[in-house]
C-alpha cells in the first residue's frame, strides 16, 4: 500500500514545474492522468533526444503517468473532460493564464459540481496583478527572483544549471496539494492552490534578501564560492584537481589553520579572526590556502580535511555522479520503461521504508487514450468518431 493509492489526479501540463509536481503523487501512488495536444503531446517532448532518442526533460518528469491524447479546443473534449474530473480528487494545470477558466476548469466553476475537488494552479506570476500574463520560463524568472544578480562572478551574472524555478514551483505544488488532502480529510472540501514560480523562487532568496535589507548592499557575486563565509568554496590542488570545502565557525577554522594548511598561527592573526574579517580578506587568505595546497594532492587535501573534521567534495562531474560510490552502495537507481525501452530512474528521496515507490513507466503521446475511454463508457464506434474529428 502506498500512501496516495486511490488517489485520482487529472493534470493540463507541459514544461517542467506542473508534470514534476505530478510525477511525485505518481510516485506515492496516485493514479495520474496526463492530457496532451494530439500528435505533438506536452512540448518538452521535444526539447532533445538524448536518452534513447527521447526528451531528457520528459522522462524526468513523466513516469507512472497515463497519457490521454485530447484536443482541448473540440466540443466534444468538454464532456470526456467532465467525465474525467467527476470522480477526481486533484486538478493540476499550468496551461496560459485564463485558459482553464476559459475551458469551465477554473475553482469557482469546478467547486459548485465538485466541492471535494482539490485544484491547483501553477503559473508564472501568479492569478492576478500586473504581471499575470506575462510569459513565464525558468530563466526569466530566475532573473525576475533577483538569483541572476547574486550568481556567477563579477561581470558575467549566471543562471543555475538546472530549472530551479520550475522545480520550486512544481516542489510547492506538490507539497500544498499533500497538505490539501489532509486537510479534506478533516473538513470534507477541496480548495484552490495558487502556486508562482515567482513566489516560490523569492522564498528561496531569502537569505541575501534579508542580508540585503533596508537598503544595504547585496552579496558580492563570488563564483562558487560563498559570498560571505570565507573559506567556502572551491580551491586547486597541486594535482590540477578541485576540491570543495567549507568552514561554518570559529572552532573549525582553529582546526583548518591547525591541521589542514599546519599553520596554527593563522588562527590568531587578526586578519582572519572572525568570519567577517576572513571573508574582507578573502584574496590574501585564497593565497595562503592556494600555496598550502600547491604541495597537496586532491585526495591527501581531502584526508586532512577529513581528519580534522571539516565539510568537504569532490567538484564531480555528471559522469562522476552516474558512477557515484556512495548512490550506488545505497541503491539509488532502478529501471524504468519508456517507449525506447528501460532506462535507469532516481528513486524518489526520503520516502518511508515501509513501501516501494511507484516506478512505472514513461508513457507514449497518447498510449492510454483508448483504454480511459472506454473506462468513462466510450465504446469503439464512439472512440473511432472522436479520432476522426481529430478530437483525440
């Protein structure tokens, strides 16, 4: 038993932060029903090719979902989607601003018929003020959030690897959706969710807003290094590696100076005696740990980092963290199909032990179509009429 079996999510989803909200109720269980545009299906379908000839982006965020083909712009589209949501317990959509409201799937419509209903939206911007219609992708936002402005170095601003704002919003609408349910449990009604990559990225800006505040200057961009703890962050060896460490007090820096760079009076020099002092410093204190290291293999500055208790890493690349020791000890990877056969999928962080995650696979444009309308009563003339008007 898992703990969202029985539990039914109809989902208008494209991109990333809705189809990754979705997919992690797909891995507790639910049963998740995918809408998509005939012959084209969810656009990040299309975004690459590069596992197996299929999307990267797609197979992230998609499996263990049903993939009905629907064309939301036919009449006939209004009754399968009612049919559909009747029995429902969650609504997700992150399609264009209005356009649920304007298809009659909008909260205050779809609560009169179905006040269990839980509804989530996942916009840009949010359902209202000045920037609702505003287009909205991971990389504007992140600038909009204010993330550009304190990451990379001086002079070249840069946005984070990954979809970090997608994933913020699809992390909020999975999370509230949780909470939604526990909460009809209690009361008996749904609710609306208003969820804004917006919203969600300015949460996770608050440290440098805060450190930022009444007007005071904002965090110096710093590479990968932090912009106000010092010493944080990437350093050469004398190998030509890279290795990451970070120091967080006062005692850690006394046992840095003591044990790692074996230069204990750098622990009483005033220049560095606080972290405020360290981080003003920065640039003499890099040449000291720099030339300490210069002597130093990657893996003999880790040990002494090791032995004398400090957080440290290795700077791994994507190929590294495949080959990971400690994913691979833990059993981190299993298999997953897909319409180009198994590929290895993450398991789902921090579940309690006492069930498996749902790990199916990754869905075809269209793959269940017949087979959800047939289970809301269609039968093979009546599904052969709907395909010949382009409906599905």
């Amino acid at each position: 038993m898992r703990p969202l079996d029985g539990i039914k999510v109809v989902t208008l989803e494209h991109a990333i932060a809705a189809p990754f909200c979705t997919r992690q109720l797909a891995d507790l269980g639910a049963r998740v029903i995918k809408i998509e545009r005939p012959g084209v299906g969810d656009f990040a379908r299309g975004y690459d090719e590069r596992v197996h000839g299929l999307s990267s982006h797609f197979v992230w965020t998609n499996r263990s979902k049903e993939s009905l083909a629907l064309d939301l712009k036919q009449p006939a589209a209004t009754e399968i989607l009612d049919a559909l949501v009747a029995d429902a317990d969650v609504l997700v959509q992150n399609l264009a601003p209005g356009a649920a409201d304007r298809l009659g799937l909008g909260y205050d419509a779809l609560s009169k018929k179905y006040p269990k209903l839980i509804v989530c939206d996942i916009s840009g911007y949010g359902a209202d003020g000045p920037y609702r219609d505003k287009k909205a992708y991971d990389l504007l936002i992140q600038s909009e959030a204010g993330f550009l402005s304190i990451t990379g170095s001086p002079g070249a601003p840069a946005k984070a690897g990954c979809s970090i704002a997608d994933i913020a919003a699809g992390m909020y609408a999975y999370s509230n959706i949780l909470s939604a349910l526990l909460m009809r449990g209690r009361t008996g009604r749904g609710c609306r969710i208003d969820v804004s990559m917006l919203e969600s990225m300015v949460e996770w800006m608050g440290y440098p807003l805060y450190y930022a505040i009444d007007g005071q200057p904002q965090p110096a961009l710093s590479g990968a290094a932090h912009a106000t703890i010092y010493p944080y962050g990437p350093f050469p060896t004398g190998d030509g590696k890279t290795v990451m460490l970070g120091l967080q007090n006062e005692r850690e820096w006394k046992l840095f100076c003591e044990r790692v760079l074996e230069q204990p009076e750098l622990a009483v020099d005033e220049r560095f005696a606080s972290n405020s002092k360290r981080t003003s410093a920065r640039d003499a204190l890099r040449e000291v740990i720099v030339a300490a290291f210069a002597t130093l293999s990657a893996v003999q500055v880790s040990e002494r980092l090791d032995q004398a208790g400090i957080a440290n890493a290795q700077m791994n690349t994507l190929a590294d963290v495949w080959a990971h020791p400690q994913l691979k000890a833990r059993e981190r990877w299993q298999e997953v199909g897909t319409p180009a056969g198994a590929i290895p999928a993450w398991l789902p962080p921090g579940l309690p032990t006492d069930f498996e995650p749902r790990m199916d696979p990754v869905p075809a444009l269209g793959q269940h179509t017949e087979a959800i309308l047939r289970e809301l009563g269609y039968d093979s003339e009546w599904i052969e009429a709907l395909r010949a008007a382009g409906t599905i």
